[in-house]
C-alpha cells in the first residue's frame, strides 16, 4: 500500500465497494410474488390470534393487504428474500388513493410504504382511515 492512512482506506473501500457490486450483477436477489396462499400462512405462524376476513393483493405480487376483526389490518410486503408483515389498527397507518394504487406509509423504518394496484384503492383508503367502507 501507500503508507498513507487516508489513502489506504479509500483504495480499501473501494475494493470492498467493487465486490458488492460484483456479487449482486452475478447473484441478483430474486424477486417474488406474494400470493394469498403464502401471506396467510406466514401470518398464521406470526399472528396466530389474526384471521383474514377480506385481502387486498397487488397485482404485481408486491405486497398484500388482510383486514381482519375489529378494524386490524395486516400489511404483507417483501423484504430481501423474506416476507415481513406489519399489524396496525384503522386510523394508524396514512392511507392515500395515488393513481388508482393505494399508498399505505407506516410509521416503521424498515417498511414505510406499500404500493397495492388493484382497483379498490378508494375504498381501503376508508377502511385503513377508519371511516368504513364495505
């Protein structure tokens, strides 16, 4: 190396920095759909005490929505090569028409939004809100 601290370091990161990049071009993360079949399960061995009335599913496969008793809902999105859930109450989460999709923003750092197309964003806006809607 150089005997420079700074310099050293850099040449490091930058090492480090290729080999990253190297590894996710050759071993890209696979992306998959989250269907009803595997929401459901993972939320029956996370969320025993939540049964899933009604499902709103992306049709791109990347997230889903389950509205259970008592005004629950159960976000379902993927993360990495997991699929993570988050149980929030109506009125807790900010839901929002965009487009037609439906934004749910979470106050949660590892998911803090969801993008759900499916055609029935105005009337989740409501549920998610709070204010019904069958």
């Amino acid at each position: 190396m150089t005997g420079n601290f700074l310099i050293d370091t850099l040449i490091s990161l930058a090492g480090i920095v290729m080999m990253v990049a190297a590894a996710r071009l050759v071993f890209p993360a696979p992306k998959f759909a989250i269907t009803e079949l595997m929401a459901s399960e993972r939320m029956a061995f996370d969320e025993p005490d939540f049964t899933p009335l009604h499902w709103l599913m992306d049709k791109q496969g990347r997230a889903a929505l389950a509205e259970g008793a008592g005004g629950e809902f159960i976000l379902a999105q993927r993360l990495g090569l997991d699929l993570v859930l988050r149980r929030f109450s109506a009125g807790a989460a900010e839901a929002i028409e965009e487009d037609g999709a439906l934004v749910v923003k979470l106050p949660d750092l590892t998911v803090p939004k969801a993008i759900i197309a499916n055609g029935d964003a105005s009337k989740w806006v409501r549920k998610l809100s709070g204010v019904g809607g069958g």
